[in-house]
C-alpha cells in the first residue's frame, strides 16, 4: 500500500526537491559543464568488483551506448520488413554498417546486442549457421574494429524465432512449450 510519509529523511527530501519541476526558474545552460567523462582509449578488458565495473587498473567504467538489433529475426519481421528492407545477408551489413557508423559519430561507447537463441540454435542448443548469426558475428566484428564494447542480452525470447525447432522457442518457465507467434517469410508477404 501507499502511504504519506510523514517525516521524510534529509536526503528523500533534497532527492525529491531535485526532481520536482521548476516552473519559475530558468536553468543558465552556459553555466553547466559539458565534456566526456575522459579521452577515448583503446578496448581493454573490464572486470566487474563488488558490484561496479572497472578496468584492470582499478579505474570506474563510464560508457555511453545505445541497442543495436539487426542479428534479431524478430527486429526484422517487426521493423525491417515493412520497410521492404529484403532477408538478405548483404541489406543488413548495409543496416548495421551504417548504424555503427552514426554510433561511432554520436562517440558511442558500448552496444547492447539482444539475441534470440531460436535465431541460430537448433533443438539440442547447438548453434545453426544462420543469417542472424553470421549478422551476430559482422556486427561484434565492426563494433571492434570501430573501438566500440559489446554487451549482450544472450536469453531474449521476443515470442517469434527463426528456427521454429529451437531449444528455446516459446517455453515457460518450467520448460513447457507454448504457442507462439508464427512468422511467414516470402516475398509475397
């Protein structure tokens, strides 16, 4: 249940003052600092310490990112294929070629990848080699040559795969199968 709180702590309160809308006041944008949080180096190995995400020499990770989906069959049906973008391994290098190259504008960090196991494993969890897979692969290889990290979300069951006889196509919690969304994909469609 909610409740007022009566006596808020000293901290609660400033939080709460900090975010709550100022319509009387003008913010002096010139007085904010801007800047990155340091220069750009090279990728090397992070490591995760009680919790907060460091490099091997001990200093704080701060990294800028956004998502990056072309190695998903969802993405594609959901999005690309309306835009009459083809299946077609060459349309989307062309797509992630250029969403790394704005990424790397943009002085992007780090991209989350989600991916769909039923996108490139079979029944047994073996990987297939598929279009999303060699996608998977292509967009972690430009993503390194661009010096940008990448974080992936490796268990993302979207309700529709590529593979219909993944290991984990459309399962609840206990392992059952479950009707899913079925996709037709020709050029028809």
């Amino acid at each position: 249940s909610i409740c007022e709180m009566k006596c808020p702590s000293a901290e609660l309160s400033r939080a709460i003052d900090l975010v709550r809308p100022k319509t009387d006041e003008e913010m002096d944008v010139a007085a904010v600092e801007t800047g990155r949080v340091g220069p750009r180096v090279p990728l090397r190995p992070i490591h995760c310490r009680e919790g907060r995400l460091e490099y091997e020499d001990g200093g704080e990770v701060a990294l800028w990112g956004v998502n990056l989906q072309t190695a998903l069959f969802w993405e594609y049906m959901a999005r690309m294929r309306r835009c009459d973008i083809p299946l077609d391994i060459d349309a989307l290098k062309r797509i992630a070629d250029q969403n790394i190259d704005e990424m790397r504008q943009l002085d992007v960090g780090v991209i989350r990848m989600h991916l769909c196991p039923a996108d490139f494993t079979d029944a047994d969890g073996n990987l297939k080699d598929t279009i999303f897979l060699e996608m998977l692969d292509y967009s972690i290889a430009k993503c390194r040559e661009n010096g940008i990290y990448v974080y992936l979300t490796l268990l993302n069951e979207m309700g529709a795969g590529y593979l219909q006889d993944s290991f984990i196509t459309a399962r609840d919690a206990d392992g059952r199968q479950i009707e899913r969304k079925t996709w037709i994909v020709d050029s028809d469609t």
